[in-house]
C-alpha cells in the first residue's frame, strides 16, 4: 500500500514495483490522478485496487486501507509516503 501515491514519488513507487508483478494498493487525494495511475498499471498487466483518502484525516485512511486489504489481502508493506503539514 502506497499512501501519496497519484504523483511525484509516491506514483513512481507504485508503478515501479506493480509492473514487476507486485500487488498494489493506492490512496491519495485525487481521484483523477489515481484512475490515471490505475489505467498505467493495468495497461502493463500489473494489479492495483485504488482508494481516495486523504492521510491528515484518520478517519478516512482507515476506512480506505480496509477495502484495499479485502481485495488485495493484508499488506505485506506500507509506504508512508504522504504526508501532513503543520504550522506550529
């Protein structure tokens, strides 16, 4: 599972490993930007299941990961790759 992962470094740890037969799981802000990096993986013949969540809402991660791990299984690893600003 790749938090972050509709751009940037986030994008290319996803696709980098999905294409080499990796099973992924991706969640990120943009729902455009991860149907966009759905439809590269699977173009390739990778596996991705895809989750909209935005990692500075508990809440919502969560409720993301656990379709991810019903579809995919349970993580094997977590890529921790966004993250939360703040103004101290």
């Amino acid at each position: 599972v790749v938090t972050g992962a509709s751009a940037g470094i986030g994008r290319a740890v996803a696709v980098g490993p999905a294409k080499q037969g990796a099973r992924v799981g991706a969640t990120a802000r943009r729902a455009e930007l991860l149907e966009s990096l759905k439809n590269e993986i699977r173009a390739a013949g990778g596996t991705v299941e895809t989750a909209v969540a935005d990692v500075a809402d508990r809440g919502a991660i969560t409720d993301a990961v656990r379709p991810l791990a019903d579809r995919l299984g349970v993580p094997d690893l977590v890529i921790a790759n966004a993250g939360v600003g703040r103004s101290l």
